[in-house]
C-alpha cells in the first residue's frame, strides 16, 4: 500500500519538491462500553491493524492540497482561510485539525497531502478519528510542534465536535492515537485515567461484521440520545452529587431511578450505567483468562443497546443472532454509535471458517444483501512510517 500511496501521489503532485513523509493512524473497535464515553464512563476499546496512511510534502507557499485515493475529489485550500465547506465532505476532518491548531496559535505553510484507508466509511470503526490523528500527527512532526500525543488525541476531538460539528466523545481519537499492538485500553472518559490491558485471547479471534447498512454519524439520533442522557442525569442530580452518569452505580441508580418521570430517559440511563459496570467486569474476565464470562458480558450488552437504547436495529440484531448460533463463538455485540455499522464477535479459531460461511449466508437470506466479514488483528500505533 505505501509503495502504491507514493507513487500516486507524485503522480498528483509531481516529483519535485521536498522530501514525501509518511504517516499511519490505525482504526479502532471498542469491545465493550458502548454509548458511555459522552456519559463520563468507561470504555474498552483496542486498535485494529486497518487504518488511514497520508503522504505529505511541504510547499513554498501557502496552499494546501488534499486528495485521497478513495475518493475522486481534489481539494485547495489557503492556510490562512480554513472553514467549514459541506462539499468538502471528508476533507473536512483533517481540515478541521488545522483549523484547531490556527486557534491555538500553531503556524504551517502550504503542504500536500494524499490519504489512504481501508478503514470501511460508515461502519463505526473510526474512520473519521483514523484520518484525523494520521493529519494531526503529519503536521505535529512535519512542522517539529512538539505536541504530546494525548494533546493531539485532544485537538482531533475537538476538530470533530467544533469544525465537524459532530458531538462525539473522546474515545475513538484516544483509541486511535494511543492504541499500542496486543493491548486494549482501560479508558474513564471525563478524566482520560487510563491503563493497558493484556488483550491475550489464546485460541479466539476478534471478527468483525459490517452490516453494509451505512449510517451517517452527523445525521442519525446519536446527539438525540445525548441529549436524553443529559435530560436524565439532571434528574438524578436533584439526588445525587455526581458530575456525570458514569459515575453513578448500580446501587444509586436502583434506588433514585423512581424520580425520572419520563419512561425513556430511566432506560436510557439505565443503559450507560449498567454498561458501565460490564466494562470493568469484562476486564476483570479477561485479566482471569475468562473469557466465557468476557463473552457473556459482551451478549449482555447488545441486548442493553437493543432494548434500553435503542439504537441496533434490524440489521446489527440479524447479525448478532447469527452469529450465536455458531458453535465456537463466545459472544457478540454491535459496535460503534449503531442504526447500521458493524458487531464485533469473539470466534474460536478453528470456527472462524464456519462463522464467515454461515453468517454471511443467514444475513443474506433475512436481510437481502451480504456483510462483509473481517477476521481482526489488534493493530499498531499511530506513527511515522520510515
């Protein structure tokens, strides 16, 4: 892919000029701890080893250009005039980390720049966070900013919620920019307190099922169930002295949930705060070596997305009933905002043929159209490729 990358962008670009750097940002599955990073919780993801590789090379002047080999658009811009443009779709994310970097006084001259993912757009595995962290870190070195990687972690999230105007959480940049090979990530999203975990999954494999069912993060009702968080934490607030839903227990939640009126916001917080508890359950399995329980944990929480938020859908369950009907597999969930996107299932080795085979074939027959399926490798750091 790099040799490929570095011949297309001269292609583009030209020949002449500065030195071409490379630059590799990782996508990202989260295990378990679904829709609670906005919600101050704890979150369980790992990197994977797809991502989003961008060539850069300095110019002289002040224009900066943006292509990408998924997609037929060119882009110029001027480095003194970074806005918002909707016909600039993906662009707009890395656009958007030099557009935080300008506000905090950071300066650059004119570049170019060639992206190439394999990243699935749309599917929840951090496309987006993917292309952002492998711009941030480009201009971090290309131009010796001498930024901390948990920083860049920081600008990447706000490009997304303030240039993007996507109100995600933290998770997917600090996934991306702080993934290390083999291990998962213990991460409490209000505090970024964080530890690595071991990710030893001896004779299972992670697989990954994409619904093909696209979903738009920006358009779908991601910020409405936000927004129902917020509405149901200020009830339980008239009770309890707690900054965020993330930091209510069980125990809390089953003796006050009685003082939220409306029906939905009780399931709604409900969800986050028993997922929550299953993140740091699922992480004492698999420190065990359990990884029965980890698999039960990670059925638990489908069903929880499913029935108190509300945001699986069709597809993602069809998935997910297939997939436990295949001997060798330990559980299942969705994975990412959900309404489309992918599950995540964890497959003993020597099923993972059969797993391919027959969920592809019962999800084409329920739902009309074919997934595609991927068996998973926890990925590399994001870095500079020398």
């Amino acid at each position: 892919m790099v040799e490929e990358l570095i011949s297309y962008f001269k292609s583009i670009y030209g020949e002449d000029g500065e030195e071409i750097r490379l630059f590799y940002a990782p996508g990202r599955v989260n295990l378990i701890g679904e829709h609670t990073d906005y919600n101050g919780g704890y979150v369980f993801p790992c990197s994977l080893d797809m991502g989003t590789y961008a060539a850069i090379r300095k110019r002289k002047d002040n224009k900066i250009f943006f292509t990408s080999m998924n997609f037929p658009l060119k882009i110029e811009i001027n480095n003194h005039n970074i806005t918002y443009d909707c016909n600039h779709g993906w662009a707009n994310y890395p656009k958007g980390i030099l557009n935080i970097l300008c506000k905090l006084g950071y300066s650059f001259s004119g570049f170019e720049v060639m992206f190439k993912g394999n990243i699935p757009n749309g599917a929840g595995l951090s496309s987006s966070a993917s292309i952002e962290i492998a711009m941030a870190i480009a201009i971090n070195e290309l131009y010796n900013l001498n930024i901390s990687m948990i920083d860049l972690v920081k600008i990447s999230q706000r490009a997304e919620n303030e240039f993007v105007r996507v109100n995600c959480g933290i998770m997917d940049q600090f996934a991306v920019g702080m993934g290390k090979r083999g291990k998962a990530i213990l991460l409490k999203c209000d505090t970024l307190e964080y530890r690595y975990v071991n990710l030893n999954l001896e004779d299972y494999k992670i697989i990954i099922s994409n619904s093909n069912k696209r979903r738009d993060l920006a358009d779908s009702k991601y910020n409405e169930r936000r927004q129902e968080c917020e509405r149901a934490l200020k009830y339980l607030q008239k009770e309890l002295c707690k900054k965020s839903l993330g930091d209510i227990t069980i125990e809390e939640f089953n003796e006050y949930s009685s003082i939220i009126p409306e029906k939905v916001l009780i399931k709604r917080a409900r969800h986050v705060i028993s997922e929550n508890n299953r993140v740091l359950e699922a992480v004492k399995a698999l420190e065990k070596k359990d990884l029965i329980r980890f698999g039960q944990l990670m059925i638990s929480s489908h069903i929880s997305l499913k029935n108190d938020y509300e945001v699986t859908g069709y597809e993602l369950d069809v998935l997910v009933e297939e997939a436990l009907k295949v001997d060798g597999v330990l559980g299942s969930r969705m994975t990412g905002a959900g309404f489309g996107g992918c599950t995540v299932s964890l497959v003993k080795k020597k099923s993972v043929e059969k797993f391919i085979l027959e969920v592809s074939k019962n999800y084409k027959k329920r739902v009309k159209y074919e997934p595609s399926i991927y068996v998973m490798e926890i990925g590399y750091s994001a870095r500079e490729i020398k």
